[in-house]
C-alpha cells in the first residue's frame, strides 16, 4: 500500500525501557557474583556472564552519554538469561530475560502512521486499521499530531522531529480534511 503521508510519533517510553535493561542487567550481575562467592569455587558462567554484561552495560552508557545513540539491552539481557539458567534458584528469570531481549526492539519501535486515501494504518506490533469515517477531525500543528475519533476518543501525541514547514502542515491537514469529508457523506 502507499501512502500519501506517513507520519512518525515520538517513543517517550525509551528512557524508561533503558532504566529497566539497565537495572535488571546490573542486578543480575549482583546475583551471579553473590552466587560465585557463596559457593566458594569459581563458575565460568557466573565468572563470564558477568563480565560480558558489565561490558555491554559501559558499552551502552558511553554510547547513550558521549554518541547520544539509541542503544539496546537485549544483549545483555540474552546473556543474562543463559547465566540464570545455570544458577541454582530463579532460574524461572530466564525465560522473563528472554522475553524481555525479544520484545525491546518493538517496544523501543517508534510508531509511524499512514494515511492514504482509503484508510489510515498504524505500524505497531499488530498492524491497527481505520477507515476514514471513524474520525471527525485530525490536525498536525506544531509538532503534534490529534486524532479525534467519532467515538469521542482523542489521540494526541508529540510527532518526531522533523525539518517540516509549516506548509507541509497545512497541506497533510487539508488532505485529512477532505478524506473525512469524503467519507463522512
């Protein structure tokens, strides 16, 4: 299908998902740590995994702090989750860390908006279509995207940043205009 725009919303729940990787990543090397020091003897795994979590971990902060790069934690996730299935409790966590690697790069996914003239298209994990007649108004101003619903819902959320002008905006906005005018007759 190609559509006349495409419109990317903003993530705002990346800093959060980093926090999250972050913590669980660190604390799990707190974990295989105390493990390898209460049994007394040297595990390769705990011994391993910890150091190529703690690798990635400065790996991801130098690149999140100097780069400014958008960075991941699914790595240190997956290895984490091949040390948990040694220890000898929780080793449950190991498919939560699994689940967790696999679903970060859709979560951290910014979502990206179609619009063509038969229908309107939502690019999230399961695809959301809508037709035209199940909204009464949409308007790109400022930088913010609102989609109001005939059921009286309301989507309003910040768009990436763009080198738009302000006539991109008004145009995008007459072609919403007219579709729903179309559509709603």
């Amino acid at each position: 299908m190609i559509y006349n725009y495409v419109v990317t919303l903003k993530n705002q729940q990346t800093r959060y998902l980093d926090i999250i990787g972050f913590l669980l990543s660190f604390i799990s090397i707190i974990c295989f740590i105390e493990e390898m020091v209460k049994s007394q003897e040297v595990g390769i795994a705990y011994l391993f995994g910890s150091f190529f979590i703690a690798a990635v971990l400065a790996w991801n902060v130098y690149q999140s702090r100097k780069n400014h790069k958008k960075v991941y934690y699914s790595r240190a996730l997956l290895i984490a989750a091949l040390v948990w299935m040694k220890m000898p409790y929780f080793q449950w966590l190991s498919f939560a860390f699994i689940m967790l690697a696999l679903l970060e790069y859709q979560a951290k996914y910014a979502v990206e908006i179609g619009f063509s003239e038969k229908e309107i298209v939502m690019n999230t994990l399961f695809k959301k279509r809508y037709n035209w007649m199940q909204f009464t108004n949409i308007i790109l101003k400022d930088g913010l995207l609102t989609m109001d619903f005939a059921s009286n819902r309301i989507l309003q959320r910040e768009v990436e940043d763009d080198e738009d002008d302000d006539a991109e905006e008004e145009e995008f906005n007459d072609f919403c205009r007219q579709c729903i005018s179309s559509y709603s007759k």
